[in-house]
C-alpha cells in the first residue's frame, strides 16, 4: 500500500507542477511497456475507447467493467510508472469501479459527465473522492465535461460558461484536475485557467491543437492523447499492409521494440 500511495502522490504532483505532464495513451502491456522505455514520459493514461476496441467491444461502456478492469491491471503490472485509468462514466458505480480499478494498482482516473445534470455528475465525482480516501491514497481523478466535445450548435461562450461551472463544483468535491476534451482556443484556455487557477485543466491533443509549450506557459496541466496513439499504431500498421501488398515489405527504419 505505501507503495501505492507513493505512485499516487508522484501522479499527483506531477499535475501540480509547472511543467505540463504529457502523457500517450495505452491500451495493453506491449504498447505500456513501448511508452514508458521512451525518455521524458513519467506516467502512463490507458484510453478506454482503445482497450474497448481491442478486446472487440464498442466504446461506451459495452466492454464489461471486470475486464476492463483486467486489461488495466495488465497494464499496470508492465510498467514502474504511475498508471491514471479511463473509467468512462464509471460503469454504473464509479465509486466501486475506481476501488476495484486502485485494487489493480490504478493511481488515478478519468471519469465522464457524459453532459448528466450537474448535481448528478457532481455526486460521481464526490463518490471517486471518496473511494480514494477509503482505499487511503491520495488519488488522481481527472473530472472530465463533455460539453465542449458535444456542444453541437450551443453558442460558444455558452458552452465554455457550463464547462467552466462543471469544473469548478468537480474541484469544490475534491476533484485535483478537470479534462475538456474537444478543439480549445488560446482564449478559451486562458478561460478556464482564470476560473480554476493553474495546473487544473487538462487537455487533448489534436492535429493543430496549441502547442505543448504555449499550453505549459498557459497553465495547463497535462495532455494527453486518448484513442489517436492507437490510431496511429493502426495506420502504421495499415501502410506496412499496402507496401507488402504493393510487393514491398518492412520499412528501411524496422527496428523491434518488443
């Protein structure tokens, strides 16, 4: 346990700090062990939606929790670094899904407000909080609003005033940091970096998204990834498919990282 507690605290401070965590999202032992031998990467995030796919479930919650469960552990067992788990919503109960998930040797978390009502959410994060302090670690849950990502034809401001007021009752319940996935402006940064205080938001990256450096000067605190590290896997994958179709093979740069 005092182990745990010492990669929760380490996965928490790295957070806190000034400079921006950045960290590639994993989906099973291989690709957990390939990104914690890369220099610089201090934490490892599973992406649910990519251990879904590869167990041959759809995203969403249809992959049973237990196994998700497994396949974290898994994850957990192939590394030395702090491991943060995507939750989805919880699976029905985040309270008991995040205990299972600390069980495992799971840090920290995600957990979505898939747009429920507020007090609804708020009562979800209260109970990861909680289950965090019963399990006697210091745990990481990165509360994350989908209502940037989902915010269809709502007017922006809108939009970034319910995120910003979701964010901050997740922090009053204890929640350390709050994740808004979806396409973020400079401004809309500087937005919710005003509200909360620095090294409270944590973003995802996309092709064209700021740069990782101007978000470390904003005050962001971590970024990450989600499904597109297993995207890219995916499309390497598909390209060396067309070259040995076309009549070629491995590329000139093959090297085995397993």
């Amino acid at each position: 346990m005092t182990d745990l507690r010492t990669r929760a605290q380490t996965l928490l401070d790295l957070h806190s700090a000034p400079e921006i965590l950045t960290v590639v999202n994993v989906w099973d032992a291989i690709t957990a062990r390939v990104v914690s031998e890369v220099d610089g990467i201090k934490a490892i995030a599973t992406a649910s939606h990519s251990i879904a796919a590869s167990h041959g479930y759809e995203d969403g919650e249809n992959i049973p929790v237990d196994e998700m469960i497994e396949a974290v552990g898994l994850i957990v067992r192939s590394t030395d670094l702090p491991v943060t788990a995507d939750l989805e919503a919880g699976y029905g109960d985040p309270g008991e899904t995040v205990r299972k998930a600390i069980g495992v040797g799971v840090v920290g978390a995600n957990l979505e407000d898939q747009k429920k009502p507020l007090a609804e959410a708020v009562g979800a994060v209260e109970a990861v909080v909680k289950a965090g302090e019963a399990e006697g670690v210091p745990f990481v849950l990165n509360a994350r609003t989908d209502v940037v990502a989902q915010a269809g034809d709502r007017p922006h401001d809108e939009v970034i005033a319910d995120a910003i007021e979701r964010g901050k009752a997740f922090l009053d319940v204890g929640a350390p940091v709050v994740f808004v996935p979806g396409p973020l402006s400079e401004d809309d940064v500087r937005a919710f970096v005003d509200a909360w205080g620095p090294q409270k938001l944590t973003t995802i990256g996309y092709p064209g998204s700021i740069p990782l450096a101007r978000q470390q000067e904003l005050g962001v605190a971590r970024v990450s990834y989600g499904p597109f590290s297993q995207s890219v896997a995916l499309m390497a994958l598909q390209d060396l498919t067309n070259d040995v179709v076309a009549g070629g093979g491995l590329p000139s740069d093959f090297r085995v990282l397993n």
